[in-house]
C-alpha cells in the first residue's frame, strides 16, 4: 500500500446546529485548562446564535472556536473564552486554521500522486526504452569523453546561445564558406547540450517524488508542501521536456547529423582530431 498524508477532517461551521448537532458535541464543560486540548474550527455567524460551552460563562456571542476536550469530546468557545484558555484572538486563529486548510488541500493534491505508481512506471519506461534516456546518457557521455573540448564548448553554445553577435557566430561568418554555414545551421538535437537528461528526468521528477514519499512517512517532519504541489503541477509539462531532450538526442546522433559537426570552426588540432575522429556509437550504446 502506498504511503500518503493523513487527511483531518475538514469542518465547516455555517450555523449554530452544525456546531450542537456534531456526535460528540457537549454543550457545558467546566473551566479547567486542562479540559481543552485544542481548536479544530472557527466559526462566525451573522447574529448571536452560538452559546459558550464554558459552564461559567454561557455567553450568547457570534464568533468562536470549536473545541477538542481531554475526554475526546467537543465544545465551543466564545471570543473571551478562547483567549483565555488558548491564549489567541479570533483573527490570529482564523488565520492559523486557514494555513492549516491550505495545508489540508495540498496533501489531498498530493496524495493523488502517492496513491499511484504512474509517475515511477513513466520514468522507469523512458529510462530503459530503446534509445531513451539511459542510452542518451551512456551515449553522450562517451561522446563527450571521445571529441574535443572546443567541440563541446561550441555545440553548447549553438544550443544556448541569445545574441548572434558571439565569437564563434563570427567564426561561422568570416571562415566558413556557404555549405558549411548550410550545414551548421541544419544540425539537429543541440538541446542535449543545454539540458542534462539526469536533471530533467531523475533530478526533476524522481527525486521529488522519492523525497515526498519520506515526508509522507513522517508526517512530524516540518515542511513546506508548497514547493511539492508546484512540482506535481509541472509535472505533465516535464516529462514533455525529457520526451523531447530524448528525440533530440536520438537527432543528434544520426550519422547524417554527427557528420555535419566537420564543419564548425576550431582550433586547428581540434579541427583534425573532430574530421579523424573513429568513434563507435553502437559501442557506446552497448553500455546501457
């Protein structure tokens, strides 16, 4: 069974008779500290129909707090009343129950995500797919670790680059003649050099999720869900990017493309190296 957030009750006092008609309501309870636990609810009506259930008080008011007991009962509190047994006024509680009510809603978001295996089973399938994302990390890394540095610096900056006005849009100009500028221009899958494929899929989907589940696991924990609920909002819209990193790579590495490479300028040595270069993609690929 999956691990998920415990859920409290959610309780909304619109009227006098929600409060006295809950089961284990009391409608007088003695004024001693130790009888109230604490505040579950408040409530705010439009006239004075509520009643403290503090026997020596009584009070006919329109705002309060409904109450957990030591004997696991429930009363209500007037405003003067749950100051002084809670130290608290009306407008700072509310606000204290409703960040506890966003908090509420987020673990019910969340916990539609625990409750299922869908998002590992997702990441689990674009890990070990024919040429999906394992084999684009096994296969760029050794891609990395065969050409020049230059290399790499150049196709980073293909993919990343903002303003044309770059030192090696300058190279392209001035020492390519119009069928290396043409082929330069047409090479396909440069993203794989902008994004890391582990990022965006084990560090941006897995990791979040494995660290929900342990927050989960220990609901004493103090953390901000907020950050988790953006995540599972997003998280649609990143494994689109992972899908389209993977296409891009798998661009990338046609020998159509990898022979288009020859014609970015660089250094002399790396110039020779890139154009004499044997590397071996199948090997590579071989490592998944």
């Amino acid at each position: 069974m999956s691990t998920t957030f415990h859920i409290e009750e959610e309780i909304n006092l619109k009227s006098w008779d929600d409060i006295i008609n809950r089961p284990c309501y009391k409608s007088s309870i003695k004024p001693k500290k130790f009888n109230f636990t604490h505040i579950s609810a408040s409530y705010s009506f439009k006239d004075e129909s509520a009643r403290c259930g503090v026997s020596d008080c009584l009070k006919d008011h329109s705002r309060g707090f409904l109450v957990n007991t030591s004997d696991e009962n429930e009363t209500n509190l007037c405003e003067n009343c749950g100051n002084r047994f809670f130290n608290v006024s009306f407008e700072k509680q509310k606000k204290i129950l409703q960040n506890i009510n966003t908090i509420r809603k987020q673990k019910i978001q969340l916990n539609k995500i625990l409750e299922q295996n869908i998002i590992r089973d997702q990441v689990n399938e674009l890990k070990q797919a024919s040429q999906g994302a394992n084999w684009l990390y096994h296969v760029l890394t050794s891609f990395c670790d065969t050409y020049p540095t230059e290399l790499l610096t150049a196709l980073k900056e293909l993919a990343t680059k903002t303003d044309e006005n770059t030192a090696l849009s300058e190279l392209i100009e001035n020492e390519c003649d119009q069928s290396q500028r043409d082929n330069i221009g047409q090479l396909q899958g440069l993203n794989i050099f902008a994004l890391d494929i582990r990022e965006e899929l084990i560090g941006k989907i897995l990791k979040p999720l494995i660290e929900l589940k342990k927050l989960a696991d220990n609901p004493d924990e103090i953390s901000s869900l907020t950050r988790y609920c953006k995540w599972a909002d997003n998280l649609d819209e990143q494994f689109v990017i992972v899908e389209k990193l993977i296409k891009e790579g798998q661009l990338f590495f046609t020998t159509w493309n990898l022979e288009k490479l020859k014609s970015i300028p660089l250094p002399k040595a790396s110039a020779r190296l890139v154009k004499s270069v044997s590397w071996n993609i199948n090997k590579a690929a071989k490592k998944v």
